[in-house]
C-alpha cells in the first residue's frame, strides 16, 4: 500500500471513538511494552495520557540514552534564496508577501560557508524558496559542491524534486533531505496552498521516499504543528517515518517538530499546540519510533529546549539565522520566521555540557 493511502486511511480514523476507550490504564500497559504497534501509538497521543506524561518521560529518556546516548548533533540552516512562485498562507516567503528578494552568488555562498564552518560546525542544511527558474537544480549542484569543501554533510530542505533529480544531488555530495508535508489534512493543505506548484498534494508526500530510494544517507519529515488538529498531524507524521523505516532500512528516518512561529505575512495559527502537548508529541513519537532521530529548531525558546533535552531530542539547530545571507553580512533582513533561540554555536555547547550531554559537530564522514 503507498502511504497516501496509509495517510487517507489514517486520517479518516474516529478519533474520539478511540479516544473513548483509552484511560491512564491504558496507556500504562502500552509503556509496559517493549515493542509499540500504531494503536498503541494513537493511545500515547490521547487526551488520558496527559495525566501520565511523566512516566512517558522516564520511559522516553530510558529508549534515547539507550539507542543514542547523551549526543545532540548540532547543525544549522543556510538559506540560499527567498524567491517563491507558491502562495502558502502562512509562510513569510510566500510570493504575495512584500519582502525583498535575494539569491546568493557562489561567492557569497563561500562567504556563508566561512562564517559557519569558523563556529565548528560540519552538518549544514541549506534552504529555499519554490522558484526552479531561479533557485535551480543546476545552482543547488553548484553551491553544493562549494559547500562541500567545508562540511561532511550537506541537506536539503528545498521544493520537492523529482527521483533523478535527487538521485543528480546525491552525486554532488548531499546526504540529506529534510522536507515538511506542512500538514497531512488533504482538505486544509489545498486551502493553505491556493495558488503555485506546492498545491500538488501528492507530489509532495512522496518526496521523502523519492529522496530515500535515490540514496539520501538521512531523511527527515514532520508537519507544521499549528496549521491543523496535531493529534492527526502527530499521528500520521509518526506512520509517514514508520513507514520509511520499514521500506528503506538503510537510510536514518528523522522527524522535525517544527511548530508555527509569528513571520512577515502575519497568518495566525488556528490549531495553536501548547508547550505540553509539544511534549506529549515529542514523548508519543519517541517511545513509538525508538531508533528515528528528533529534531528541535530554534523555533521553540532557550529554556523550553533545555527542557526537552531529556525527553527524546537528538538533534538541535545552533547560531541560526533565516535570512538569505544572514551568517556572514550581518544585515538586518527580513527572515522566513521569527526565531526564539538566538544562542551562538559556542554557547549552546556550553549549555548543553552544564546539563550532561555532549554536542556533537560532526558524525558522518563521505566517501570521497
């Protein structure tokens, strides 16, 4: 079955019949498990397993030091181009959104590259908007293969690419490919994405497994937390990865937890998640997918990261910015969102060693 299916199958669920049945009881016998099938999953998501949080908590913290010990890979973005041809309602690089517009020559992309690269850091994920007249896959190989001199790995986080494109990519030198569905709602998605190619709905969902089955080492999924009911946007992120993981056996399945941030064009979210249900999703996708990697961004503030570093992360962006250029030319510019954790590289390892875990600049080395 291909996961659209999956995903249409799981989104028509009754949730609150399932809800229903589910008591504390519950979800104590699905923590007792050593092994968690979907249903067990969607019991860590319901309303009764608030009441059981900090058992989910030791039990999470237990799995992650166990399959990734007290490591937190640092990385962080660098965004190429903010031109965009989409109309996404919520997005700050959205092409009806008056913001001005910039793409990076290579040599400013090598400027880029100093400046990070000077902080430590070897895992880069680079970024732009949906414009493949402008940001092409001609220009991606090309700053690629800058970029390469500089770190082991280099990601993607771009418009979503045919299976030879990615396959072309790979060959550059990309390992990574990190690409949200936004939200797994078929309805919602189409009424956030009126106009330009990201409407495709299903163009987008199978990138990811495009990206695994052309050799990407690491692929990461997750939805927009905010733009929809995140009990499904939760649940069917946490079958998308399963789904990879089972399919693709050698590539690293990740999930982001990227959750709505204020930006240029002001679209407020209508299904806003709290800190603890962000916990509860960060705990539910942790005890259900034990071996997959989890990311937290700068979108979340300073000490709500710190808080969350027992409970399941293994990943954290470090000395962020999300304006084109934003590393090196130390310009005020409009960036796609608002970030709440301002901290350099430097001081998130300072951090992150007060509290017992070892920041992790680089854990991949490619063949040359």
């Amino acid at each position: 079955m291909s996961f659209h299916a999956l995903c249409r199958e799981a989104r028509e669920r009754p949730f609150d019949e399932v809800f229903a049945g589910v008591t504390a009881e519950t979800v104590r016998s699905v923590l007792a498990k050593d092994d968690r099938t979907p249903d067990d999953f969607l019991s860590l998501l319901a309303p009764a397993a608030e009441a059981v949080l900090e058992e989910m908590a030791r039990k999470a913290h237990e799995l992650t030091v166990r399959h990734f010990g007290r490591a937190i890979v640092f990385f962080t973005p660098l965004y190429l181009s903010n031109h965009c041809v989409n109309h996404c309602l919520y997005c700050g690089f959205s092409a009806d959104t008056a913001v001005p517009r910039r793409q990076l020559t290579l040599d400013e992309v090598r400027a880029e590259a100093e400046a990070i690269s000077s902080t430590g850091l070897k895992h880069l994920l680079i970024l732009t908007g949906e414009a493949r007249r402008v940001a092409s896959v001609d220009y991606l190989e090309q700053c690629v293969t800058v970029l390469r001199e500089y770190f082991s790995s280099v990601s993607i986080e771009v418009y979503p690419l045919e299976s030879g494109e990615y396959a072309r990519l790979v060959r550059a030198g990309v390992d990574g490919l990190t690409i949200y569905q936004e939200t797994y709602d078929e309805e919602e998605y189409a009424h956030l994405h009126p106009r330009g190619p990201k409407r495709d709905f299903r163009f987008r969902l199978d990138a990811p497994e495009r990206g695994c089955a052309a050799g990407m080492r690491a692929v990461n999924v997750g939805a927009l937390l905010g733009l929809a009911d995140w009990r499904r946007e939760a649940f069917v992120t946490g079958l998308h990865a399963a789904y990879l993981q089972r399919r693709y056996p050698q590539t690293e399945v990740g999930i982001s937890l990227p959750r709505m941030r204020p930006h240029a064009g002001g679209f407020q979210a209508r299904h806003p998640v709290s800190d603890r249900h962000l916990v509860q999703i960060l705990l539910a996708l942790r005890l259900f997918l034990p071996h997959a990697g989890i990311t937290i961004s700068t979108r979340e503030d300073a000490s709500f990261r710190e808080n969350l570093l027992p409970l399941g992360v293994t990943k954290m962006s470090a000395g962020v910015s999300t304006a084109v250029g934003g590393h090196s030319d130390g310009s005020e510019q409009v960036g796609q969102f608002e970030i709440s954790d301002h901290r350099s590289v430097a001081e998130m390892a300072e951090v992150l060693g007060r509290r017992g875990y070892q920041p992790v600049y680089k854990d991949w080395e490619p063949l040359r």
